[in-house]
C-alpha cells in the first residue's frame, strides 16, 4: 500500500486496474485542471517560504564520522533561530514538464547531507534505486515512509524522484554470515518539489491535490537499467540526444525506445541489428549516418 504513494499517475492507476483492491483503494480524487504555468508560481513561493523558514540537523552530517541518524527537519525558532536557513543550503535544477504539449520549467530542489562514497554509481533519471525514505507535506504531516530500503524503477515513479535522486551517490555494502546486507556510506538529503513534479491535481489519502512534496531520502545502492534488454542502456536509448530517453520514439509506436525492442519498427529485433560484426560499433550497412538498428531501410 505504501508503495502506491509514489508510483507515477500511469503506473498507480494500471495499479488499480489490475488489483483486487479495497474500498480505500478508490479514494484517488481528480480536481480541476489548473494550468500548470500558474501552479508552478504558486508551489515556488510555498517551497522557498518554507525553505527560508525551516533548517535541518546539518551539524550532526558535519563531523569527521559519518552520521548514521536521520535527517531532523525543524522551523527557524527558539534554539534554532540563527541557525542557517534551507535556502541557503539547497541546490536546484529546472525539470521540463511537458503540460499537453506545452513545455513549463518546474523548480526542484535537492540537498545531499551527506554524499554516497561511490559517487561512479548515481543513478541516471532512467535506472533503479534501493531506497529508504520519508514522504512529508510543507506542514510536515508525514504521508509515506519506508525505513528499510526498497527497490524503484525510476522510469516508474514520479518525476521530482526521477530527477532528484539522479544527484545522491549510493554506499557500498558487505554480505553478512547470515545472508543479509550491511550497508555503510549512502547518500542521504532532501527532495523539495512543486506539485507537478509529484501527483498534481490528484489527491489521495493525506496529500491534497496541488501539495508540493517533500522527501528525505536514503540511497542505498543503485542498478544500471536495459528495460527492454536489448544491450542498450536504457540511458543511451537517447537518439536525439538531449539526455532524456522519455521522449525517444524513433518509429512512432508509441513505445519509447527503451521500451520497445525493435526500436526502428523494421521486424528486426535491435538486439540483433545493434552491432553484428561485434566491433563495439552500431553498423550502420548503407553508410547514411544511420545505424542499423535506428534505420528501417538500411538493406
Ligand atoms: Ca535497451
Ligand atoms: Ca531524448
Ligand atoms: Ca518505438
Ligand atoms: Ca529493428
């Protein structure tokens, strides 16, 4: 159940199609569409208020030894009243979303307290991530929580997670006598994200519908992804090239790229066209500039 909060709208709602589910299950309720270019206002002053008037636990992250606590979340006030304010400590990107056909930029903010040691290892915005985390309101009524880490398909969450996790470095990990893992060294910090980054005009359970979302995150380790196990990274599934594979259909199905195993839709498997002389190179028979595998008429 708790897995469901931070599945996208398209997975949660093939989700309850495909579950038995009870009568809480239904409880996802849709409110009118607000354009997202006036959302994103909205939701950016809440998030920078909240972040120039709440802190966290950073001296703790801050000595010689790594912290193994959790991150403590708290207001400017009383004892913490000079303490520096979130503003300052954050960073940011901009995430495009694409609202019906129209591109709007959406602010989201990410703050590692304490940086993973295999730094090589971050995830991409297409791989899988062994998580820990807590989901909270911008009133800090917690929605979500999973102490103990479970895997994420970033191609099937949402995007402030897709492309806020991308910046944490996962640890290392021993197996243990008894067969377990011990993990040691993680990326642990902050996701801060408007509301169309997460469920938009969607509520369901505590969160109301246009809530800007805030997740502590612990990632623990991280797993390169071929979703379509053609020998292609799912992250190089990226024809045009602008680094994201989400928006790569190269003939026109309706299935990107890293999901479609025979990307150019010629009835040959990529897998099988990628590169058969095998010297590291995608062929490219017609010598057009077009490598096989992308290009219906190579023959
Ligand atoms: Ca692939
Ligand atoms: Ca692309
Ligand atoms: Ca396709
Ligand atoms: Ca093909």
């Amino acid at each position: 159940m708790k897995l469901r909060h931070v599945f996208s709208k398209s997975l949660l709602l093939a989700t309850l199609f495909i579950v038995a589910c009870g009568p809480d299950d239904t409880s996802v309720d849709e409110v009118e569409l607000v354009d997202y270019a006036e959302q994103v206002i909205t939701d950016d002053a809440l998030l920078q208020e909240y972040l120039q008037t709440h802190t966290y636990n950073y001296e703790d992250f801050s000595g010689a030894e790594r912290y193994s606590g959790a991150i403590v979340l708290d207001t400017l006030a009383g004892d913490d009243a000079n303490k520096t304010p979130l503003i300052d400590l954050v960073q940011s990107i901009e995430v495009p979303v694409d609202a019906e056909g129209e591109i709007v930029q959406h602010r989201l903010y990410h703050l590692v307290a304490q940086q993973g040691n295999r730094v090589p290892n971050k995830p991409t915005i297409v791989d899988s991530v062994y998580l820990a985390y807590k989901g909270k309101l911008l009133d800090g009524t917690v929605f979500d929580e999973n102490e103990f880490p479970i895997w994420f398909d970033l191609a099937s969450v949402i995007p402030g997670f897709r492309y806020g996790l991308q910046h944490f470095a996962p640890g290392s990990y021993t197996v243990e006598n008894n067969g377990t893992f011990a993990f040691e060294n993680y990326g642990q910090g902050i996701l801060f994200m408007p509301s169309g980054l997460g469920y938009y005009n969607q509520a369901r359970g505590s969160i109301p519908a246009y809530s800007p979302l805030i997740f502590e995150v612990a990632v623990y380790t991280t797993n390169i992804t071929d979703h379509d196990a053609d020998g292609i990274l799912s992250i190089n599934e990226d024809p045009d090239g602008d680094g994201n594979p989400y928006n790569d259909d190269t003939d026109g199905n309706g299935i990107t790229n890293m999901f479609d195993p025979d990307d150019d839709g010629d009835g040959v498997l990529t897998s099988l066209e990628y590169d058969v002389d095998e010297d590291g190179q995608p062929d490219d028979d017609d010598n057009d500039g077009i490598p096989n595998y992308l290009d219906p008429d190579n023959n």
